[in-house]
C-alpha cells in the first residue's frame, strides 16, 4: 500500500523526519522561510497530513481544496491561525502542543523584562558603538523588587511566569476569565483586569488571541495605567494596538515596551498590519523586540515537532491523536452527504 503523503511547511530537526518517513511519504519545506500561500496549496491538494507551524494560514478556501487533508498536526499551542471549525466540517482534525512551550516562553518574558528595565540591549550598544571608560551616571532603570507586576491571564504560561517572579520579591496582581483560588496560589492577588491594569509597574501579557483580547491593550486602556507603566508581550501582537503603544511611548505615558510577538504576524486577521510599526523598530532605547524566539529551546523545538508528528503517525494508523482540539465530523459522514 502507498504510503499517505504528509507536508511538513517548515525546515525540522532530523529525529522529527525519521519518524515521519517511517509511516509517510514526506515533502518538506527545506528552508528558513515559509511557502507562499500559493505553494503551499499545491503541495497540500493530495495531502492527507500537514504539519503546520505559525507562519501557515489554514482557512476554508485552503480546505475546501484539500480534499484529502485528514490531521493537521500542529506544533503550536496557540492556533488562531487555523479555522478548527471549517477543519471540524470537513473531517480534518487539528492536534496542538499544549504543555511543551510554557517554561520557554515564561523564561523568555523574565528575560525581557530585565532587558528592558535594566538598560542591557542600550548599555551593550553603548560599549560597542562608544567604548568603555568606567561607571558613569547613566542608563537608571527599573528593577523588580518592591515593583507591581500584572499579569494578564493565568493559564499554564501566566503561571510559570508567576512562579520565576517570586524570587524577585515583587508584588504580583493577576487577572484570568477563570476564578483562581487565592489557596491553590499564596503569592499571587487575584484581581479585575482594570485593577490589574491601573496599578501594575509592569504589566505582563499571558493572554491567547481571540475576538475578546484582541487589542485589550488600546488607547483607552493605556490611559488608565499609570505614568511610567512597561508593557511585555510575549503571548500574541495583537493583544496590543502597536500604534497605540508607539504613541504612549513617544509621550512618555508607557516607558517601555518589550515584545517576542506582532501584529503583523496574526493570520486570522485580515486586516492585520504588513510591518512592525517603524515607531517601536526606531525607540532603541525604550523597546526590546526579539523575533517570536519564546519556544526556540533546542530541545523543546525538537519536543515540540516530535509531539506533533506522534499525533499525525497516530492519525495514519487510525488513531485518536492526543491533544486534539476539535471534534471533526467524520470522513463517513461527510462523504455519504
């Protein structure tokens, strides 16, 4: 029997190919960059699995015309750039990886907010662009002890972010659509969203994207912080209205802004921007932006596309695959209709 081809859209580690071609006939994106929308769809038509990884956008008009698309295997947790629902109709099932890129992201938020509070991008330009004579009265920042930390959303990465923050002995508010128990977390103050938001120094956003969240982070809403707040975003771009924060900062409202995400990045927006506002690529010394690196552990990387190929071997072989999030109609169903 032929085996069933699976497409893989982004470059993987080899352990992740082995145990693909053992069960599937691969093809596979070779290179750093994402296939163009068109390319994709080509290799995609007579597909029955597809890998996916945040640079795909899976809407209806690619499903419709990929019949034979059965698992989509996602190695990401979150997947608003896929449409589960128009999947779910056409029998496709759609498996995340939910757990592998918590600690990652969380280690990488800490990261950013010490870069941004610490002046360390600046003062590591500032030695190789203009040498080093010695201490100078330059680059005060803002530490986290004593400080008020926000955190917006406290699911799996909003808590791993909680926990690094409680050496630091710094106050931590947190708001989350689920009521948490105060017991279950003794460091932690529950609050409402605009609470969280007025007092924070720092406010953290650990929130996936949805119709809700987008742009939770508005002009409104930044005019209700206080003067002198820093953003960190290493959830979702458009949780923030990026023109807005530019603005904030060029005012002095917002005094820095750190992301690993962006707008221009969120495929299940069609009006989303092309570029990172030029405001926040020019403000090298209120901004720390790193390129969607909160995953890119080695090894987790290799978890990650490991996790998801396990689903998409599972699939094949008739499987249920862990960490499906829809239920699709059946191939039965769907043909017989």
């Amino acid at each position: 029997m032929e085996k069933k081809k699976i497409v893989v859209t982004s470059r993987v580690f080899p352990e992740t190919r082995a145990l693909l071609e053992a069960h599937a006939r691969l093809v596979v994106n070779e290179t750093d960059e994402p296939w163009p929308a068109g390319k994709l769809l080509e290799h995609c038509r007579d597909a029955f699995g597809l890998m996916a990884f945040m640079t795909d956008s899976i809407g209806e008009d690619f499903i419709a015309a990929c019949p034979e698309l059965r698992i989509v295997g996602a190695a990401l947790k979150g997947y608003d750039n896929i449409d589960v629902d128009a999947c779910a109709r056409a029998g496709i099932t759609v498996t995340i990886v939910p757990d592998l890129l918590t600690v990652p992201t969380a280690e990488l938020a800490i990261g950013l907010i010490l870069s941004l509070g610490r002046n360390i991008l600046t003062g590591d330009a500032a030695i190789r662009g203009d040498g080093f004579s010695g201490w100078r009265p330059a680059l005060y920042g803002a530490g986290l002890d004593g400080a008020t930390v926000g955190i917006l959303g406290f699911g799996l990465v909003g808590q791993a972010i909680a926990e690094r923050l409680h050496p630091f002995r710094c106050r931590v508010l947190a708001a989350d659509a689920e009521r948490r128990s105060d017991a279950a977390f003794p460091h932690i103050q529950f609050a409402e969203t605009d609470r969280v938001m007025a007092e924070a120094d720092w406010l953290v956003l650990a929130l996936p994207l949805t119709s809700e969240t987008q742009h939770i982070i508005d002009r409104s809403a930044i005019a209700r912080m206080k003067p002198g707040v820093r953003i960190v975003n290493p959830a979702r771009g458009s949780l923030v209205d990026e023109a807005a924060i530019a603005d904030a900062l060029s005012t002095g409202h917002i005094a820095g802004y750190a992301a690993d995400v962006f707008e221009c990045e969120d495929w299940a927006r069609d009006d989303r921007p092309k570029d990172i506002d030029p405001r926040l690529l020019a403000d090298k010394a209120r901004t720390v932006l790193t390129p969607h690196i909160g995953s890119a552990v080695t090894h987790v990387r290799r978890d990650i596309e490991l996790s998801a190929a396990r689903s998409i071997v599972d699939a094949i072989a008739g499987r249920p695959p862990a960490h499906a999030v829809n239920a699709p109609v059946s191939r039965e169903v769907i043909e017989d209709a």
